[in-house]
C-alpha cells in the first residue's frame, strides 16, 4: 500500500440503498395469520448502530488525509496475485487501466468501493492509481479484464461541483494546462479564474494558453496575458495554423502529469496533435451560428505523449462551479488580493461593500487589475457558493 499505516478496523458508511427496509409489507396478511403480539413495541424494537437500519460496515484499512478529498479510508488488499495500475478513462462503471505489465485491462468496480458513501459523483476517476485483480481469460474474450479492489492516495485532484456532488475530472497531476480562444469562440476571463482558484486550491502548476493567435491580433489581448503573467502564471500565445507556441508547449508538458482544459472549442485536441502527430485525436469546427464548439472528446482520457509524461484531455467545459471553496476563501485564492486581506479594518471583510477596505483601495490605486477584482465580485456572488 502507498500508505505504512498498520491496516485496522474501521467504520465506514454505504450508500443509502443498502439500508434494510425499515417497513414491512403486506401487514394484513401478518395479522390474519398470527394476530397482533401483546408483547409492547418498547420491548421488541429497537433501532441500534448494528442493527438493520444501519449503513454502515467494518472494513479493515488505513486512514490517510489526502488533497481535495480529505479523510479516506483505503481497503487493506491481500496482495497476491493483484497488480498496480493507472486508470486511462471511464465509462460508467468500467474503467480501463493500464496495469505495471504494460497490459491494459477492462475493469469493473469491487462492490464495496463502488458503494460506499461518499460526495463523489463516481468513485473512480482518470488519472488514479489503482490496485487490480485480474480476471481468468475467457476463450470467448479477447479483451482482458480484471477488478479494481483498491484506490490509492490521490494528490492534484482537479474536480467541479455537480448538483451538490463532487465531479473529479481527473486525480494525480503536477499542472493544469487552462486553454481558451482569442476567437471562436470567445475568451471567457472568468471561466480562466475559474480554473486557477481551483489549481491554487489543490497545490497545481498553472499555464494559460491563449489560442488560435492566428485569428486576431495578440496585441489586442496582450494587456490580459500580461496580468497573468506579473502574477507568476506561465502565459503563452499559440495556434495549430501558424505553429506559434507549439514547440514552447511541447516543452513545458515533457515528463510531466498534465491536464488540459478548457471550454468546448478552443482547440486543446488540435493542440495535442501538433504536439504528438501520432495521437490523431478527434477535432471540429466551431458553429459560425452560437460560437459553440462540438464536443469532440467525450470523456476525460489519459494519454502518453512521445515526449515523456503523460496528458490527460478533457471534454469542454462551458460553466465551472467551484468544488469545496465558500466565499470567505476566494479572496485567498486570488495571489494579487491576498496580500491586501490584512489592510481591510473588519476581520470579516467581503471587499465588496465596506469603506476601509484595504483591498478596494489597492484596487483604486491600480494595484489590483479592475477586471480581475470584477471577476473575484462575480465568483463570490455566485449562488451555488452559498
């Protein structure tokens, strides 16, 4: 195990389907077979932690506090005849992992994983490490195919908020590659915030990759690209027409664990092509009517790249919801904000309204750029955060 923890016995809760019913049915049959009992309720029910009306089981396993998902027990294994592995992609319940043997291998979910009562929308997601068990081959299979038994420690945990659930789109990498349009469709500065709270929240190396340069004049955008990069951000201007940034791309993803994101559009498969010729991933246009691009990937897949490392492309994303991060916090994910927070004369400041805001006047005195202070007012008002 990742963890040397000595492995003990833990409560842990399951989803809310594997509660007993708490009613019984079909009463009236009951009654004309054996009557009422004149035994009193107070001495024959009892609702008890190990009862039926319990969810919860005792597994044997370790703790471990982990980044973005906190407190997780991890399902002590019997090690023989399992091999490790990293989840490629997801499709539903079936997960396909490339295992240490170099074999990739089709795998279902060990019951026990998959019920478990968590706030994660799917227990498994791109990018983790994994412990298999593979399955005897099957004359009339081709494919192999084995059992997740274990998760292991995730780090660099990317995810969104989904109807009050967590959505991890992909676990275990070092940066996060944040994509976005000149034109067609257009720059979206928030969505761009967006993505950077969240890779300050999880500890992630961030680049922002202006692209398509080839459609309109950089110098038109310069004074945003120049923001970004006084605040430490690696900013580069690219495009797939002319090769602009392509090698300075290639570079920056060599032996790393990346992510590419981004809204639907904005070419981040075009970019993995010119990057790797040989990954002949699926690209479209962009509609001339909404602006909107197609989704061309659907589902978050990892993949090698010739020059080292690995990049994981993801389907466009047109609205981002902050996982985990309330309102009080955006202002500390914000790096030009932060240092001003202590200046404010209220403890409790949103630096929205108040007078002696200390991070209003730095935003008065041109500290602060007004469009990324707009942006902050935007995501801290916004009502899924509430």
């Amino acid at each position: 195990m990742a963890n040397n923890k000595k492995p003990k016995k833990i409560r842990t809760a399951l989803k809310k389907r594997h509660q007993s019913r708490q009613r019984t049915g079909n009463l009236t049959r009951e009654f004309q077979q054996h009557g009422f009992e004149d035994e009193s309720p107070e001495n024959c029910e009892r609702i008890s932690g190990k009862g039926d009306l319990t969810r919860h089981r005792t597994v044997v396993g370790v703790t471990a506090n982990t980044d973005d998902t906190g407190l997780q027990v991890h399902l002590n294994v019997d090690d023989t005849e399992t091999l490790t592995g990293r989840v490629l992609r997801v499709h539903g319940l079936e997960s396909v992992v490339l295992a240490e043997d170099g074999i990739e291998y089709r795998c279902a979910i060990r019951g026990l994983l998959k019920n478990r009562d968590t706030d994660q929308r799917n227990v498994i997601a791109t990018g983790d490490r994994v412990t298999i068990r593979p399955e005897p081959i099957s004359n009339s299979i081709d494919i192999q195919q084995g059992l997740i038994v274990r998760v292991e420690p995730r780090y660099g945990v990317i995810s969104r908020a989904s109807r009050g659930q967590q959505h991890v789109i992909v676990t275990n990498v070092d940066q996060i590659v944040i994509v976005a349009s000149l034109a067609e469709p257009d720059l979206k500065p928030n969505l761009i915030d967006r993505f950077l709270i969240t890779a300050e929240r999880v500890g992630c190396h961030s680049i922002v990759c202006l692209n398509k340069t080839d459609l309109v004049d950089p110098a038109e955008l310069q004074p945003l690209a120049g923001v970004y990069g006084q605040l430490g951000y690696h900013t580069l201007f690219s495009s797939t027409t002319s090769g602009r940034g392509i090698d300075e791309l290639r570079a920056l993803l060599r032996n790393k664990q990346s992510v590419i994101v981004g809204q639907s559009g904005v070419g981040k498969s075009s970019l993995l092509n010119a990057i790797d010729p040989k990954l002949r991933l699926e690209t479209a246009v962009v509609s001339k009517d909404n602006q909107k691009g197609k989704h061309t990937t659907t589902g978050a897949s990892l993949i090698a790249i010739q020059s080292g490392g690995f990049v994981v492309d993801t389907p466009g994303i047109r609205q981002f919801q902050l996982w985990d991060v309330i309102s009080e916090e955006v202002a500390g994910f914000y790096r030009e904000i932060r240092p001003f927070i202590n200046k404010c004369k209220f403890p409790d400041c949103t630096h929205v309204h108040e007078a002696k805001c200390g991070v209003k006047h730095a935003v008065a005195d041109g500290l602060i750029d007004i469009r990324r202070y707009d942006s902050y007012c935007q995501i801290r008002d916004d009502d899924s955060m509430r």
